[in-house]
C-alpha cells in the first residue's frame, strides 16, 4: 500500500479522516521566529515595571515629614505600599512647593508627584498633568489668634446675642404675664395690684418673676379665678423659660471662666477683606484670593502661624490635618482652629498624562482605602 500522498494533496490522507502531519523542519523553524520576535520586543520595549520612576515630594507633616533618617508621613506611607503592591522602582526628588511639583511634572522633569496634592481645576486643566482618584479626602482650616484672657474681655460673653435675647423674650414675658396678672386683680385686690397702671403693672411682673424663680415670698398672691387660672398656666410654661434663660447663662458662664473668647471671626463671610497667611505654592492661596482676602505669603506653617501672633495677619488657610497635626506637637501656641472649614480638599497622586501607571496605581488606592490601611496610617500620625 502506497501512504504517500500525492502532490496536488492538500493536507488530507485520500480517503482518510486524518490531518497530515506538517515536517518537524517546518515547526522548529517558526518556533525560533517566535522566539526572537519575543526577544526583541524584550530589548525594545522593556517592562514597564523595570523603569526607575523619578518621584517627586512635596508637603508638609502629617502628609510628608522630613526627618534624618528619611522621609516618612500619610502620603510617604502610602506610596510605598503602593510602590511595593505594584513592584515600581523609583527614587524621590524633592519639590520646593506643590505648585513647583506640578509644574516640574508637566514640564517632564519628574514622572509622578507625591504629597497632599490637592486636586484643582487648574491643575488638571494642565495638558501634561493627570491625577489618581483621591486617596485622603481632607478640609481647609482656618487658624485663628486667641485672645488675651482679660477680665474685660470674659465679661463681653455675657452681652453676646444668645444671652441678650434669652434676657429680652424673658422681660417681654414678664411684662405680658404681669399685666394680664393686673388686669384680673387690680378691682378685687387693688391692696396687692394697684388700679394705677404702672404701680399695678410692676407689681403683676414681681409676682411672675417671683413665681418664675419658685422663690414664693407670699407678699402677693392673686384670689380671683381668672388670675388664679393665669397663675397656674404661668407656673407651668415659666418651666421652659427657665430652661431656656438657664442654658443661656450656663454657656456664658463656661466661656467666662475658661477663658475661652476667641469670637471675632465665627463664620466664612468675615474673612473678606482680612489678611491671610498662606503657604506659598498650596491651594489657600487660591481660597483667598475668592474670598477677596489680602495674601500674606509664608513659607512654612510655622512662618504663617508667627504672621497671626505678630498682627501681620488675621487668619491661617492650611490643610485642616496639618494644623491639627502642628497643634498637637505645639500645644503652647496661642492659636486655635476655627469652628468652620472653608472648603473641602481631595488629595491624589500627580503624573504624566498618558502613563500607563494610571490603572495599577487607581486599583493599588482602591485597595488600601477598602481594607481600611489609609485611615489607620491617618489615625496613628492625627490622633
């Protein structure tokens, strides 16, 4: 039987149902075209991973702490478990200020930008410069200067509008309470509620702050029912009087012996107009400016805190961890944070538009912040 096939047979044995089997001179031939292909693509185009990243930081504690053996805070800490999930090589290049980081990394210089990097439409309107999803989402503090603890100045709690107003509406009621008190009295006992107005009127209010205060002299008291029907109406309601008056001079009263009068700015709108401390190159610049604030530029923190105990400036804008942060390592200062926060800050990592990093470095953040490992570095460095 003759098994070899013909030469116009196109892969297939003449009546059989079997692939013809190609010559092993063939398929080793084109193994080694793969081989080199794949070699050269190796010397090419070398992993991505392989590159050494130019890294740049820039920040202030608790984000970016500079201390002898190295750098370390919440961004630092970060990067590294990052760096390490994702096997990247790098080597940091510190940065002046952010703004000079971003600049620095649109124009090429570095590959990636780390630090609290506060995510800003100006930032990302910069054709080279993208951002990762946020990795800290913080708040813009305001530092304010407390005042000196005068007696003059504790006394003021008390003419604050929570204490005038409770004292106000108490007046008023008094004054509605006696009059009713008055005009259902004075004819059947005129000894105790005089029929004149004004006798008659006051001696109806000492009746109701005397009820109000449940002192009871006794000196007065009404004897007709709809005087009475009014006295036992006014001796419930006087409880929620009482209440209210005693809250009032309950926190007036707190303030004045803590100490603690530092009031002069209460709320965002009586920023306008005052001098700001900021940080050169950061975000509170930017704030200021839209709150039609005059800019006092600093250098560190520690500069702009000294801006606010020398009168050179009204208010510190700052990172509101890095002031808690600076707070709690200087708790001498005659500062405090102000019950209010201007804006809030998302901080992510900067890089290259364009660079493949992007992804591995969303999900690397999308696994730290899920298993809780961002939130415990920020608690162990803020708490």
């Amino acid at each position: 039987t003759n098994d070899h096939c013909p030469p116009d047979c196109s892969g297939w044995f003449p009546g059989r149902d079997v692939l013809h089997r190609e010559a092993p001179g063939s398929a080793v031939k084109r193994s080694a075209v793969a081989v080199g292909l794949l070699l050269g693509l190796q010397f090419l185009l070398p992993p991505l991973m392989a590159r050494t990243l130019k890294v740049g930081v820039s920040g202030s504690a608790p984000f970016v702490i500079q201390e002898e053996g190295g750098s370390s805070g919440i961004s630092l800490q970060v990067w590294r478990r990052i760096a390490e999930d994702n096997n990247l090589s790098y080597r940091l290049i510190q940065q002046a200020t952010p703004q000079k980081g971003i600049l620095a990394l649109n124009d090429g210089e570095i590959d990636l930008l780390v630090g609290p990097i506060s995510v800003t439409p100006d930032r990302l309107n910069l054709p080279g410069v993208d951002f990762t999803q946020p990795y800290f989402i913080g708040k813009e503090g305001i530092l304010l200067p407390l005042k000196p603890s005068t007696l003059l100045n504790r006394l003021q709690v008390f003419l604050g509008w929570a204490v005038l107003s409770s004292v106000l509406v108490l007046i008023t009621v008094l004054l509605v309470v006696g009059s009713l008190i008055w005009l259902a009295e004075r004819r059947s006992n005129s000894e105790q509620f005089p029929a004149q107005p004004l006798p008659g009127i006051a001696s109806g209010m000492w009746f109701a702050l005397v009820t109000l205060t449940t002192v009871g002299y006794g000196d007065k008291a009404p004897i007709t029912r709809i005087g009475r029907g009014l006295t036992a109406i006014w001796m419930v309601t006087s409880l929620i009087a009482v209440s209210s008056l005693t809250a009032s001079l309950a926190s007036a009263f707190t303030l004045f012996l803590s100490g603690d009068t530092n009031d002069s700015i209460t709320d965002p709108a009586q920023l306008s107009g005052q001098r700001a401390a900021v940080l050169e190159g950061t975000s509170g610049a930017e704030l200021a400016r839209q709150r039609n604030m005059r800019i006092v530029p600093a250098q560190t923190l520690a500069a702009a805190i000294d801006h606010v105990l020398r009168n050179r400036a009204e208010a510190v804008i700052f990172d509101r961890p890095a002031i808690r942060f600076h707070l709690k390592n200087n708790p001498e200062l005659a500062v405090q944070l102000a019950p209010f926060t201007l804006a809030e800050q998302t901080y992510g990592f900067a890089f290259r538009t364009g660079d493949p990093l992007r992804t591995p470095l969303n999900i690397s953040i999308l696994k730290l912040q899920r298993s809780g490992a961002v939130e415990a570095i920020s608690k162990r460095l803020l708490d």
